[in-house]
C-alpha cells in the first residue's frame, strides 16, 4: 500500500484542527473523540494491520 505524504503544512493543518478540536469537546469527552475519529479513519487507511501499527505507535513515548 502506498502512503501518501503530507506537506509540512499540511501537517500543521492537521495539528491545529486536532488540538482546536479537543479544546472544543472538552476534556471530558477527549477519548471518546479520539476513538471516533480513529474509526473513522480506519477506513480510509483501509489495513486493519496498519491501523494496529499506528495505533501502537502512537501509545508509545506519551
């Protein structure tokens, strides 16, 4: 599967409407957020073995 990549920019994009997005729903709904929208893209990733990858990845190191 090819991965796209995503400009600098874009990337920032990403950030910012990731973190204006959890100061909106507030802390209290933070995780459940969090796993919508991470079922949401599993989909569009369309590998359950890359979302797992991913998901392990992104536990690491918090």
């Amino acid at each position: 599967m090819t991965t796209p990549n995503l400009s600098v920019q874009d990337l920032e994009t990403l950030y910012d409407t990731l973190a204006a997005s959890l100061d909106t729903v507030g802390p209290d709904r933070e995780a459940l957020f969090l796993t919508k929208l991470a079922l949401l893209m599993g989909p569009e990733i369309g590998d359950i073995e890359r979302v797992l990858e991913l998901i392990d990845k992104a536990r690491k190191d918090l």
